[in-house]
C-alpha cells in the first residue's frame, strides 16, 4: 500500500516543525492523509464490476443479448418531454460507438452506453434496467457503506446513494440520469482505493468478502509466532457461479482484446510496449476514467462542463486461472485509466512474479 504525495517522518520524529507541519496542511494534495484509506473519490469505470453483478443476478438481461451503442443515448426530461432543450445526453467513451454490445464485450471495452441501459433501462430495447435500489443493494453486499475493518486509522465508508439519500441532502427526486451516472461509477458514487479494490475481489475471490488485513503474523520478542493472521470473512455474497466466470472472462477479454490491450510506452521507454504484459502470466482486470470536480480542481478552472477532468484508474489480478494477487492503481486527475493507471498496476505484478522467480530460483540453487 501506497499513498503520494507523502512527507518526511524525521520531521515528526522529537518535536513537530511547525512551518513544515504548516506547510504539508495547507497543501491541497493532503499529504498528511493515507488517500488509499481516506480518500474519497468516483471510482468510474472499475465500478462496473458491481453493476455488472448485480445485473446478472437480477436477472436483468440475458448476457448473450446485444444492445445498441451509438455513441450517446438521449433521455428526455419526464416534465417537459417535447422540449428538447432539456433533454440530457449521455455519452460513450467511444464517441463513435461500439455498436452491438454483449454482457461480455460491455466490460472487455467498458461500454458505457451498455451500463447505461442495463443499469438505469431502455425502454427502446426493452431493458428494464437494474434500478438504484436494486443496485444500492449490491454496493452494500460489496462493503460500500461501512469500513473495511483494515488496521488504519481515519478510514472512510465510501457512500451508497439512493432516491433516499437524494431527497434528505439536497431535496430532490432521483432522475433515470442519476441511475445511468451511478450505474458507471459516476455522479453520486465516491469509494476509496482500498474498498474498490476489496469489492471487485469479491468477484476474484469466488464471492467472499474478505477483510483485508496488513498484519501477517505477530511475533514474541523471541521471534516466535503469538498471532498467525488468519482470513475473516465479512459476507459471502450470493453470487452463481455462472455470473463470477462471465465477469471474470469480461475481465479477462479486457487485456486481451479490450481496454488494457492496446499499446502503451509512458513508463517503458519503447514503443509498441502493452498495458499489460507480465511473462508467463494470464492477467486480467478493468480499467476506469472518473470524472471529478473537487476543490481542487475547481480553483484552478479545470471544472468545464464537457471537459472535466479525470482520475485513472486500474485494477489487475492474476494469474486468470488461479488468482494470487490483486493490484488496483488510482492516480489523482491521472486521466484515461489505460495510459496512466494502467502500466503502474502492470509494474507492481511484473515485480511480484519476478521476485517469485528469484525466490525459486534461490531455493533450487543456493549459494
């Protein structure tokens, strides 16, 4: 676990400097706070995976059905239906589209069209959609809402808003819009590393929730061991088997032929390097592009309807098959999660399965 921008600790070591202490409070980024536990922010497209489950669990469409990606979907104001004025668009990644769309294919290349209809409906493919309450539900069998239990102080819940909640903080109705935005990880919707990464393990996991911990064992001033850290279950969810091997396969279609397969040389230095790469090794994961207007960006005039800016994000785990390590990278107004987000998780996993290889190759060949 990481978090930046961080400090320097001597600092605090005897007697806290104060210009310094000043000086890390007053700084925007925070760096006084662990953002992988305390942050809070829209996770985009990595959220899917929530929505996605809870879909096929509904019942809400057959994962074979193709739905129509155009690019942009239009939904009219119920108030004002003839005014086309105050309809609202909603747009795809792809500005062009993707076209037909498969459950599958809608998390490889993260169509946001297709999440659009299968969480919030489409009336014109007759999609009744997943609904918020029905999709509030399953973000709270994910863990979002409460603390994942791990040994950090200030650790944040994340928010599960719903028609609710809506009405009590800012007096208003749910919209349809609301639904679409929340089904992709947007509007409302805010979680921080930590808990994305927990709920999308569930789906790694075979459906358990587990509480993640830092401590592997403790030991006794003799180094031997007092507390050998055992896993804790939180829930386990009621997930088929069916619908974690579709997500999983999404997940998997993503590095092969999806959002994390193309090309990419921001960290390699070469062209023509991919995403994800880690040799003899099948990945699998999502990727997210979460648009945010915070207090940060707004000062600085980065808050531009239909510019916004964006946080990066990637998750990873492998191997495909049998899973062993999960990794999820989220980089502040990074932008597009492939390109930023997406070659530091591949990094972390290239490290882990090296240094596997060393310890093997250690063991086989001591000196």
């Amino acid at each position: 676990m990481v978090s930046w921008p961080t400090y320097d600790n001597n600092r605090f070591a005897r007697r806290i400097d104060f210009p310094y202490y000043k000086l890390l409070s007053d700084t925007a980024e925070k760096p006084l706070i662990n953002h992988a536990v305390s942050g809070l922010y829209p996770p985009g497209s990595v959220f899917k995976i929530v929505t996605a489950t809870g879909v096929m669990e509904e019942g809400v469409i057959d994962p074979d059905k193709e739905l129509t990606d155009p690019g942009k979907i239009t939904v009219r104001n119920k108030y004002y239906p003839a005014d086309p004025g105050k309809a609202q668009e909603f747009v795809c990644w792809l500005r062009t589209g993707h076209g037909k769309v498969s459950f599958i294919r809608g998390i490889a290349e993260s169509c946001d069209v297709y999440f659009y209809k299968i969480g919030g409906g489409w009336a014109d493919e007759k999609v009744e959609g997943l609904g918020i309450q029905r999709l509030a539900h399953w973000m709270e069998l994910f863990g979002f809402g409460e603390y994942t239990g791990v040994e950090l102080p200030a650790e944040a819940r994340g928010l599960v808003p719903d028609s609710r909640w809506k009405r009590i903080n800012y007096g208003e109705n749910w919209a349809t819009g609301d639904t679409y935005n929340a089904s992709v990880g947007q509007g409302y919707v805010v979680a921080t590393p930590l808990q994305m990464m927990n709920a999308i393990n569930v789906v790694v996991s075979g459906g358990v929730l587990y509480q993640p911990t830092l401590i592997d064992k403790i030991l006794d001033g003799e180094g031997n061991v007092v507390t050998d850290t055992q896993p804790i279950v939180i829930r386990r969810l009621p997930i088929s088997p069916n619908t974690l091997q579709l997500i999983r396969q999404g997940m998997h279609e993503a590095v092969l032929n999806g959002t994390l397969s193309g090309p990419i040389a921001v960290f390699a230095g070469e062209e023509n390097t991919p995403i994800v790469e880690v040799p003899g090794v099948n990945v699998a994961g999502k990727t997210g592009t979460a648009e945010y207007c915070d207090e940060i960006a707004y000062p600085k005039g980065l808050c531009k309807p239909g510019q916004w800016p964006t946080h990066s994000w990637t998750y990873l785990y492998a191997p495909y098959e049998q899973p062993e390590i999960a990794v999820i990278a989220f980089v502040y107004n990074g932008g597009e999660g492939s390109k930023i987000a997406g070659p530091i998780a591949n990094a972390i996993l290239r490290a882990y399965f090296q240094l596997k290889t060393v310890d093997v190759a250690t063991a086989t060949n001591p000196r």
